[in-house]
C-alpha cells in the first residue's frame, strides 16, 4: 500500500482515541513528490496547491489556550483559518478551527481529556506533525469534524482548499495511537418520519 493511500486511509479512520490500541503513522514521501511551494506548502499530486489567507498565525511555540502562542493575542475560533508554524501543545477541550493548517507539530497534550473540533479542513502539509496519543486509558483525545454537509467531507488523491476532511500531504506525518471508536451517535435535527411513508 502506498504512502498517498495510507495518507487518505488514515483521514478515513474514526478519531475519538483513548489509550494503545491502534497506531497509524505516515512518514515518508513517495518518489516524484513535488517539492514545497513557496510560503511552506507541500502537497501530493500534480500542481501547486493554493495556501489559504490565514486569520491566526503561531508566533512561538506554546499551548494552543495561551493567548501569547497566536499572532493576534487571542486564542483560535472556529471562524478562523489558522497557520501552526511553530510547535503546539493541545490542551483543552474547547479547540476550535475552520481551518487548520500545519507545518510544525501539533500534540494533543496527554493526562488531560483534549478536544480539537473542525468546522473544514485539517491539513498536515511539510514539516507539519498532527500527534494524538493518549496513555492514560481514563482520558480521551477527540478530532470531531462539525459540518453541515457531509457531502464535503471527501477523499482522494488530489487536494483542494475547497475539500473538508483530514489531509496528511507530502512531507506531513500523522501519529493516531488509540483505540477506534465502537459506537457513534448522530443528532436529528429536524423530526424523521416513518420509513416508507
């Protein structure tokens, strides 16, 4: 199995972990990668990949709850497109993003229940690290995609800014150590009639 097809299998496992049961890593560029375009992106497949105008910006490495981690003095919204250039550590459980982008890692801090919720796109491009490992098996680390159209969340072997999901590029690595969720649960919004009827 390629590297492309683990990259997009691992964007397809279910991310609510608890401690040591399943690991994925990705960590090698196939050969014919294309190189990084300017301004740190890398990416897979033919083409530059067009990086987004980001909102927040690290500007040290840090805690992603420490105001002083982020270029504007506050800490990510989930209206915001946000650019991890520096090493973070997750650790809260009220993390939110509508586009995170990462070239330098972001740990899922352990000994603490931690959550990360996507309103789009979590892209793991060059040099970037997305880590979540958990060792206590009493604590959870949480990647939930919240989106209205789960028609968005594609797969693939070509990138696009348009595209929800998790997205492990050329140059990226993800390190998912836990155990996949058992059961999920979906919320009805409006009422659901009888089937058939």
């Amino acid at each position: 199995m390629s590297t492309r097809t683990r990259a997009w299998l691992a964007a397809s496992i279910a991310v609510l972990l608890v401690a040591g049961v399943v690991a994925w890593r990705v960590v090698r560029d196939e050969p014919g990668d294309v190189p990084a375009v300017a301004g740190g992106g890398g990416h897979h497949g033919p083409g530059p990949v067009e990086l987004p105008a980001f909102d927040v910006r690290s500007v040290r490495a840090g805690a992603w709850s420490a105001p002083g981690t982020w270029s504007t003095g506050k800490v990510p919204a989930a209206a915001d497109v946000v650019h991890v250039e520096h090493a973070v550590t997750l650790d809260t459980k009220t993390a939110r993003a509508r586009q995170l982008w990462l070239n330098a890692p972001l740990r899922f801090a352990g000994g603490k229940d931690t959550r990360l919720t996507m309103h789009g796109s979590l892209v793991v491009d060059r040099d970037g690290l997305l880590e979540m490992r958990q060792a206590d098996p009493g604590r959870t680390a949480v990647l939930a995609f919240d989106v209205a159209d789960e028609q968005a969340m594609k797969g693939g072997f070509q990138f696009e800014l348009a595209d929800t999901g998790l997205w492990v590029l050329s140059g990226g690595r993800a390190e998912i150590h836990g155990a996949p969720v058992r059961e999920t649960w979906a919320t009805l919004l409006p009422g659901a009639g009888a089937l058939g009827a």
